[in-house]
C-alpha cells in the first residue's frame, strides 16, 4: 500500500495530494514563497486570480 502524503488547504481545509496542492511562487524572494498558504487549486485561483 502506498502511502500519500496529504496536504491540508489553508482556506477551506479539504485534504489533498501534493500534486493538487498549490503555493504562491515568486521567483525574486523565496522567503515569500515558505511563508506562503498551501491552498488547493480552487482556493488558490480564488486567493490570487490566476492559474500557476
Ligand atoms: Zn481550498
């Protein structure tokens, strides 16, 4: 059996995969991208407007 690593959305706590999971990326300040809420995507369109 293998086991998945589960990742809970910040917003509306559904437990997903990390492959569903989504982190706001900003290639100039990696500090923001660790302080950032791990959001599924639904969250995470809604939170910052656009696709990854
Ligand atoms: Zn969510």
């Amino acid at each position: 059996m293998v086991k998945t690593k589960l990742y809970r959305c910040r917003d509306c706590s559904v437990k997903k995969d990390g492959s569903a999971i989504f982190q706001y990326v900003d290639g100039n300040n990696i500090s923001i991208t660790k302080n950032s809420p791990q959001l599924c995507y639904d969250c995470y369109v809604k939170k910052y407007g656009k696709d990854k």
